[in-house]
C-alpha cells in the first residue's frame, strides 16, 4: 500500500469535508444518480492511454494491467482518508438491469485484506456481470465500486470508465465499440461531471477520440481537465514533444481547468515500487521543456491535490442546485404515485378509489363551468392546455362565434349595397331590385284570394324557409365543436385526477359512451330547435317584430323618398343633402334652378307611391321578411345557447362522473375499470422505490444547508464560523456563494477559456 504524504492534504482534511463526500457517495449508493446528476471525477482516455496507471497512481491501488487487458466496466474508486483501514469490493447494477440480475449483482461484496487479491476479486466479478474476453459480452454497463479508507488517503471519488476502441478486433466487434463510446458518452454528457481526458504522449493527441467526445459533451470546456501521460515517450527537443508542452500549456486544446502531465509507473520498468516512481517522475520533470510548466501542473502528488479541490468545489457549486433538482423531482414522482392511488385489489379499495375520483373530479368541472380558475388544475390561460381547461370562456367564445356566423354568414341570399359585398361560401349575391324580382316572381306563383297590391301572407313563409336555409350546418357545426372542447376538456381532468391505466377505462367505459349519448341529444334539441324555422308559417308576439317591420318599412320609405326628391331636381345633383336658396342654385353641388321651385309639383312627387301594385306588394313581403328574419334569428341563437350548449352539455358534464354512477355500477365493470393492471402494479413499485431514495436524498442534502463556503475552497460549519474573530467579515451561506459564483461562470462563458485552475 503506498503511503501519501499527508503535508499538501491536511488542509482538505476537515470533518465537513469528508461529511459532505461522503454524502455525495451515499447519493450515488442509494441511487440518486439514476434520476439526478452528481458531481464526480470521471477518467476518459483511449484504449491503452494510460487510465488505469494514472488511476493506480492516484489511488495507490495496484489495478491489474496486461497487454491484452483493458477496463471492461465503469469502476468507482472512492478514497477517504480514517484512521481506520478498510477496503471492500461490491456491484452496483445499472438502472436498466431486471430485478432477478440486480439482486444477483448487488449480493457481490468483497473484503480485501489485502489489495494483491484484487485481481482475483476483479475476475470474479467480471463473471458476476457475465463477461468473457473470448465469448460473450466483452464490455458491461454495471459499475465495480472499490471503497478504500486510511490514513494516508485523499477524500477523493473518481470514476474510471473502459477506455475508447477505434475500431473492432478480434475479441472486439462493433457492437462493443459503440458500447463503450454510449457508456462513456452519458457519464459525459452528466452536466455535473468532471471530465478527465487522459491522452498519451505516444499517439497525436488530435487523433484520440476523447478530446472530440470531450468537447462534443462540454463545448467551453468549463468541467474538463486534460492529463498527458507517457510523456518520457517523446524524444528531447523534438516537434512532438514542443507540441505536448504546449498542449500542457493550454494552448493547443484549451480547458478552463487545464491540463496536467504524469509519467506512468509501466512506462518506466526501473521502478520498483510507487516512491521510486514517483521520485523518478519527479526528476524527469526537473529538466528538459518540461520545466517551462509551473509545478502545480506537474507530477501525481499535485494531481492528487489538483483533484481533491476540483471535486470538492464543484460540489460545492452544484450542491443547491442538486437539492433542488432531487425536490422537483421529489414532487414529481409523489404527484404520480397520488394519480395511481393505493394499491387496489379488492372490490372495496376499487370503488374508494372510484369514489375518490369522483369527489376531485366533480370539484374541477364545477369549478370549470362556474368559471373560477383557481385550482392548481388550471394552467396559464395563455397556453393552448390553460384555455382548453377553462370550459367556460371557451364555451362563451363558441356561442360569440355562432352568433356572429348566424348573422353575417346565415342568409341565403345577400342584398348587395354600397357598403359590403363580403359573402360566405355558400351565400347568393343579389341586388335589392333583383331580389324584389324575385319576389314578384313568387307571388305571381302563390296568388290567393288576396286583393291587388297585398299578398298573401304565407309568402312570407316560403322567403323565410329559402333564406334561413344555411342555419342547419352552422348549428350542427356549432354543437359538433363545443362538443369536441367538452371531450377535450374531459381528457385533461380526468388524465390530471387518474393514473393512465385507469384513464384508459374511464374514456372506453364512462366518457366515451357517455359522451356520445350527449352528442345524439345535442343533435336532437338542435334540429328540434330548427324545425319551426324549417317548415311552418312564421309566429311570433314579440313587440320587437312591430319594431322591426316599421324599422324596415321607414327604411324603403327613406329610399323612395330619397328617389322622389332626385328625381323632381335633376339628376344633376348628387349630394346626400340638396340645399336650396332663394338664388335658384343649390349651395351642395352649384346645379342652377333659375325657374324657382314649384312646391305643389313637389308635394305631388314625394306623395307619389309605387304605381305597380305588384312591385308595392313585393317591397311590403321584402320589409316583412327582413323583421321576421331578425327576431328569429336571435330567438334562434339563444335557443341554441341555452336550451343545446347549456342545458345538453356543460350540465350535463358533472353527472357523467358521480358518486351515484360509481354506487350503480356492477362488480365487474368496477373490476374493469377500477381494477389495477400488472403496468399500474410495476409503476407504483418503481415510484415507491424512486421516492425512498429521492426522499433519502433530500435528508442527506440538507445537512449541509448551514455550512459556509470560504475563499480558499474549503468548507467550514457554520457553528465553526460563529466561533471566528467577532470582527472578522462572515462568508456567504453555501446556497448564496453558490448562486453567486454561478452568476460569475455565466459572464465567464462569454471570455476565452483559460487556465483558471491554478489558483485552486
């Protein structure tokens, strides 16, 4: 076992700081890294690039290497530094294994007394995850977890991960390649990992795949510290090795943490243990370019102290945004687990359930259909999902759509004036005077007993019936989309208050016929409503009918009036209003009357009525029509508001789910809908199990809610502090240091990437 000098380590010793690692570890142990990123060191590299030595070195653990060997699982090194010395081997299973091959892996734990069985220990557990070099899987995803404790130890958790294959081999296909580039690439692509990209001296670093799979997953380079190893394979004073200094440098490949050189133990076999590795690693850095390099970035004693800050700081940087996280995602997961409810296997806890259903469900829709929005139900009234859950405001907006189509788009035929020719798709252009034609037409068809100059008055009728001929499609188009919002509305309470298998049952079961009933009596009061409108003469005793035949009939009287007077003074004049002064000439349009004006040839015009007593007949059928059309049509629109949309539908949609449909039913449509499916069953449990270990998180994390973050990186607790020099400047809380120094990263992603590391 080697021995570390524990001189540049005794500073990143404290109890917090071990405390806090170790909380990190229990996170990843009770499997919070299944559903949140932790922080943590992982070692990425090309095959034979030199991981496993530069994670021997770190760690002092002698990690078997062979020519023909190289690391065929994620392995976990966790080092803390006690006074008690231990060393324990075990399995953590990927989150994708079944539950038969889990139980099988985690039942893997190894004692060491002593780390030369650790090859023994590693075979073993290779044939635990049932890998074979010659047949088989060659590669897995589970991860090897080796916990050593002591006090020569750093606190310090690295992950080290099966370096990248260029191309498939013999005892190497394809499959495995893209293996290990997938493992790889997801412990990258955790934002709140620390890449270590190990590159080796001995090939063109621009050629090994880590540094593209590196900056593909970390693009500013913010959470990557570069490492060369095998540098001593470089000739003095060449082109290669001036190219790896200035790599060392920063220069070529530049990552905010830097980068960091180490001589491997293998590629100097005059070493005979660690401390003459070291010492020759020492004075290989002591000549040569390599002295251009500042210390720090030197050797794997500063490498080892190099890690410890790094880790620690990011830590300390992410922890708050780690609590939260695991909160959110806490909430998350107890909100599913209150959607699938408790466990229902019998008939009694099916219909509990049902009923609890109901009760949620009859509380939204009432408050939907009253219009008070202040469930936690409703969304953004912005959103597309927020509007679609306020059944009231939608429901209003259709019938404020269905009356503005009734009235600009439910007549037949439509009067052309001078001041619209807007005209719907199925609407007849017509002028008045065509129109009055057309009319005379009719009644030369229809003469009753009726004198010269009346008419009889069932043409009304026939005029009605041929112009309100469009209200059939636009009611039925109405009915057909507040129908539709109820269903989708339907789908959103019912997807918020049950889990999915029982959604599922509900809409096929309950909704679904029910809904369709609804529809089939819409349909039925909507053409109900029509049929008066549809066959019949007309009938009404509304007051505003008189209102409106005498607005219609002013209006052709203005219009013969206003010919009468055009007529008798020329048609010279066009203006509206024909002024006309003592001089003969009109002051509107200059037209010059010199005779005078002769008042009783005047008053003769404007008593002059329509001299065709069928054209007269047909202007009175027109004026009648058009009193008659309107007050049907707003009678009309507010039958189908209220007695179809209200009445057949929004109060109808409370009963579709209620406590006396659920008392109804039968045991075996209780079953069927109620009735937990083997995917609720298996859901629950991985909800249960995810909300024990979230829940484990959240206890563990907020031990740490007091302590402080100091300038220099370390931790210390917040009752230390308290006992400081009273003058001296208290530090930020962890949380607000942490914001802050988030704050700051953001401005700093917008500077070059530089060597920041140094410092720390």
């Amino acid at each position: 076992m080697v021995s570390f000098q524990s001189g540049a380590l005794s500073k990143l010793c404290s109890k917090d700081q071990q405390e806090l690692l170790d909380a990190i570890d229990r996170l990843r142990l009770e499997g919070i890294n299944n559903y949140v990123s932790l922080p943590q060191i992982i070692v990425c590299g090309d095959q034979s690039s030199g991981k496993s030595s530069v994670l021997e070195a770190i760690s002092g653990v002698a990690f078997p290497i062979k020519a023909n060997l190289c690391t065929r699982f994620p392995t976990e090194v966790v080092l803390r530094r006690t006074l008690d010395i231990s060393a324990h081997v075990s399995i953590v299973p990927h989150e994708d294994a079944q539950e038969a091959e889990r139980k099988a892996l985690s039942a893997f734990k190894e004692k060491m007394t002593s780390f030369d069985l650790l090859p023994d220990i590693i075979e073993k557990a290779k044939n635990y995850m049932g890998i074979e070099t010659t047949q088989g899987k060659a590669f897995s995803n589970h991860r090897l977890r080796v916990e050593i404790t002591g006090p020569d130890r750093p606190h310090l958790t690295i992950v080290d991960l099966p370096g990248l294959i260029h191309s498939e081999t013999k005892n190497q296909t394809a499959a495995d390649v893209q293996l290990i580039q997938n493992v790889v690439q997801s412990y990258m692509d955790e934002p709140r990992s620390i890449i270590l990209a190990v590159v080796s001296a001995k090939n063109d670093f621009a050629n090994q795949v880590v540094l593209k799979l590196a900056r593909a997953a970390d693009p500013r380079g913010h959470r990557t510290l570069g490492i060369i190893t095998k540098p001593d394979a470089l000739h003095p004073g060449s082109e290669s090795e001036k190219q790896y200094v200035d790599l060392a440098k920063n220069q070529e490949v530049e990552f905010r943490l830097g980068w960091h050189v180490l001589r491997n133990k293998d590629s100097d076999k005059e070493a005979k243990n660690d401390v003459d590795r070291d010492t020759m690693e020492q004075q290989f850095f002591s000549q040569g370019a390599w002295t251009e390099l500042p210390l720090a970035h030197l050797g794997i004693d500063k490498l080892r102290e190099r890690l410890s800050k790094v880790l620690l700081k990011q830590i300390a940087s992410e922890l708050p945004s780690v609590m939260q996280e695991i909160e959110t995602k806490f909430e998350a997961c107890n909100a599913q687990i209150q959607k699938l409810g408790d466990p229902r296997a019998k008939e009694a806890e099916q219909r509990l359930y049902l009923f609890t259903l109901t009760q949620e469900f009859q509380q939204l829709v009432k408050a939907a259909v009253d219009g008070t929005y202040n469930h936690e139900f409703f969304k953004d009234a912005k959103t597309g999902t927020g509007y679609r859950q306020r059944i009231r405001a939608v429901v209003q907006n259709l019938n404020e759509t269905f009356a503005d189509k009734i009235a600009s788009r439910g007549h037949h035929y439509a009067i052309e004036t001078h001041h619209s020719r807007v005209v719907g798709d199925k609407m007849v252009l017509i002028s008045e005077e065509k129109f009055i034609a057309h009319i005379e037409y009719l009644l030369k068809r229809t003469k009753g007993r009726e004198l010269p100059g009346t008419f009889n008055p069932m043409i009304v009728s026939d005029l009605f019936l041929e112009q309100a001929r469009p209200w059939g499609d636009l009611a039925r188009q109405h009915v057909q989309r507040a129908w539709e919002a109820a269903n989708q509305f339907l789908e959103l309470i019912i997807a918020h208050i049950a889990d999915a298998s029982t959604l599922k049952s509900l809409k096929k079961e309950i909704f679904g016929p029910s809904m369709d009933e609804i529809l089939t009596d819409m349909m039925d009061k909507a053409s109900e409503l029509l049929t008066p409108h549809q066959s019949g003469h007309p009938i009404t005793y509304n007051q505003s009918f008189t209102e409106a035949l005498h607005n219609a009939r002013e209006e052709q009287s203005k219009k013969r009036l206003e010919k009468a007077i055009r007529s008798f003074f020329g048609s010279e004049c066009t203006e509206t209003r024909i002024q006309h002064k003592k001089t003969g000439v009109c002051a509107s349009c200059s037209s010059n009357y010199t005779g005078g004006t002769n008042i009783t040839e005047l008053v003769d015009a404007l008593a002059r009525t329509e001299p065709n007593p069928q054209r007269f007949a047909a202007q009175e059928a027109l004026s009648c029509l058009n009193a008659y059309y309107t007050v049907a049509m707003k009678r009309f629109i507010d039958d189908m508001a209220a007695q179809v949309i209200e009445d057949k539908l929004v109060d109808a949609l409370a009963s579709i789910l209620s406590p006396v449909t659920i008392f109804e039913m039968d045991s075996k449509q209780i079953a069927i809908i109620a009735g937990e499916s083997e995917d609720s069953r298996i859901e629950r449990e991985q909800l249960t199990k995810q909300l024990t270990v979230l829940q484990k998180g959240m206890d563990t994390c907020k031990r740490f809610t007091g302590m402080k973050f100091t300038g220099n990186s370390l931790f210390v607790s917040a009752t230390s502090e308290a006992d400081s020099a009273s003058g001296a400047q208290k530090t930020p809380g962890l949380f607000g240091g942490a914001i802050k120094r988030k704050a700051k990263a953001k401005k700093d992603e917008k500077k070059q990437p530089q060597n920041t590391e140094a410092s720390a």
